[in-house]
C-alpha cells in the first residue's frame, strides 16, 4: 500500500501529537480529516486503534484492528492491536490464540511473544508466561522489558522470577 500524503499525513500527525498529550477528542477530530481515499489505509487505521484504546472503547478499537488486518496483514500492529483488544475484552483465551501465529510470522518482535507472557499468565499458566516472557526478552531488550514485566500487573504473579532473568 502507498504512503500517505499531504494533508491527510498531517492529520495522522496531528492525532498522534494529540494522543501523545491524552487528548484523544482532539485526536479524534483530526482523523475525521482523513479523506475518505485512505479511510482504510493501515497508518490511519493503525491511530484509529489509538484513539479507541485511549477511549476504552474495545470493542470498537477490536473492529478496527481486524481492519488493519485484513489492509495489511503484513504489518505487526493488527496482530497485536486484536489480541490486545480481545484481553481487554476479557476474551484472553482468544486473544492467546490469535496472536500465536504472529509468533512465526514477526520472528525478530519482542512484543509478541510479551504479550503473550502476559495472556498465559492471566490465563493461569505462569510457566508458559515465563516461557513467553524469556522469549521476548532474547528478541529484545532485557533491561526494557524486565522494566516493564515487573510494573505490568498481568505478570505480577511473576515478579520474583522477573527478578531474576
């Protein structure tokens, strides 16, 4: 798919400065901007998702996310942007399921395999979470993510293990 470009660049721009300042009505209202040629484009669709995270407004951030999938199945954010929304859903059992194959597919995302540390721990498996959490930590940055498993309290369970990677 194409870049964007001007003005509707901008307009994506401009919500991601607005969502950056936990504005998102404003955000919001630059992407209502966007002209209908790139309503469905994958960076649009991709700060769309934003906006409802931001909102709390799952299952609409959920149908979003299965639009920039099926956009661009190639980009990591749709994977994760479902999954996500689907645990925030308290769907977590499907969230796990339909992140799994992103796994092979973004071999080098640290992400990925993260969040899914975090489903399996919510899901009651903390020996599959530390699998999970050891995973993304190879792929990633170590002191990054063990910064972040040790304040994120899908993973509390885990905190004096995360202690120990």
């Amino acid at each position: 798919m194409s870049t964007l470009s001007y003005p509707d660049l901008h307009f994506v721009n401009a919500a991601l400065g607005w969502l950056d300042l936990n504005t998102a009505a404003e955000a919001r209202a630059e992407l209502q901007q966007v002209s209908t040629a790139n309503a469905a484009h994958p960076e649009v669709l991709e700060v769309w998702w934003r906006v409802h995270a931001a909102e709390l407004h799952w299952e609409e951030a959920l149908r979003v996310a299965e639009l920039e999938l099926i956009a661009a199945p190639d980009r990591m954010s749709g994977w994760v942007d479902r999954s996500y929304s689907l645990h925030e859903l308290r769907r977590t059992l499907e969230a796990r399921e339909a992140l799994l194959p992103a796994v092979k597919k973004f071999p080098e995302a640290s992400l990925i395999p993260y969040n899914l540390a975090c489903y399996a721990c919510q899901l009651g498996n903390p020996v599959e979470a530390h699998q999970w959490l050891r995973k993304a930590i190879a792929r990633g940055e170590k002191g990054e993510i063990k910064s972040l498993a040790l304040n994120d309290p899908d993973l509390a369970v885990l905190r004096e293990q995360i202690l120990k990677l």
